[in-house]
C-alpha cells in the first residue's frame, strides 16, 4: 500500500487581457482558512484542492473537493488537465482548468474542527477556505504556496500559445 498523499483539484479561469495585450488568464483561488494561515498572505493560498485515496478517481475528488471548499457546484466547462507536481512536504497534486465564472462572494466554504488554542482541550471549527479571489498569473505567483504556482504557468502557456500544458 503506499504511503505517497495524493491531492487533485480545479483551478476556475476566465481569459482577460493581459498588461502586454495578449491574453491572459485570471484566476480563482482561496486563502487556506484556521489560525495557521490567519495573518498570512504570501503564500498562503491554494487550488481548491483536497486529498483523496483509491479507488477514488483524482478526477472526482477534484470535482468533490471544489463543491466541499467553495459549498458550490463546479461550474460547466471543459477540463483543461495541467498535470501534476510534487510539494515539498511530498504530496502529488494533480489539477485540471475549467474555463467559467463564479462569484467568489456566494461561496459557504465548508470547516474542519481542530484543537484550539493548542493544548487547551477546546475544539474549534474553522472555514476549510475563509475567502477567494480572482488573481492575475502575477498576483497568484505571489499569494499561492510555493508548489502550486507551476499549474498557473502551465495555465498561461496554454492560454496565450493555444497549446496543451506540459508537465516540463
């Protein structure tokens, strides 16, 4: 049995014009939600995205994990596949693109329970993702985790060369 975590998930686009012109996508993406991450802004956003074991197929844990974090169906549109990466901590992420638009302000994320504060005994309920927002490629770069942002380049390359992402 293996030990590798895997996670999937989709990352919503619409195509704008870009600073130089060309086109470009926006993205929607969400601020991870608990104490951890509360006064954090820097890399401190993710895909909406969750974890999934087999026999679940990553595709429908993507589509489940979406509707989970955003309490929103997954809007209509064709599933772009960006491939998958690997994080430092060692999950395998694999995400796909779906072209739509979606009102971030009509999302009732879904919460986890943790122990808060720590070692007090005291169970505390938190949104899984407190807020989401439409980012430029740029400003995605700056506010995703690190091992997040290759999805957004590949993203852009298919958006502004026509051309399917690569894993490369």
């Amino acid at each position: 049995m293996s030990t590798v975590k895997r996670s999937a998930g989709l990352l919503l686009f619409r195509v704008v014009a870009g600073g130089d012109g060309r086109p470009d996508p926006e993205v929607l993406i969400g601020h991870m939600g608990g104490p951890f991450w509360a006064r954090r802004d820097k890399a401190a956003w993710s895909v909406p995205k969750g974890e999934y074991e087999p026999p679940e197929e990553p595709a429908a844990a993507a589509r489940r994990e979406f509707e989970e974090e955003l309490g929103m169906p997954l809007p209509d549109g064709a599933w772009v596949p960006l491939g998958e990466t690997r994080q430092s901590g060692g999950k395998t992420v694999t995400v796909w693109a779906v072209e739509a638009d979606l009102d971030p302000a009509g999302a009732v994320p879904g919460t986890f329970t943790m122990e808060w504060p720590k070692g007090s005994g005291v169970l505390r309920e938190f949104p899984e993702m407190d807020r989401f927002a439409w980012c430029t490629p740029d400003d995605a770069f700056e506010r995703l985790v690190a091992g997040q942002r290759v999805f957004v380049e590949r993203l852009r390359a298919y958006v502004r060369e026509g051309r399917a992402p690569s894993e490369g």
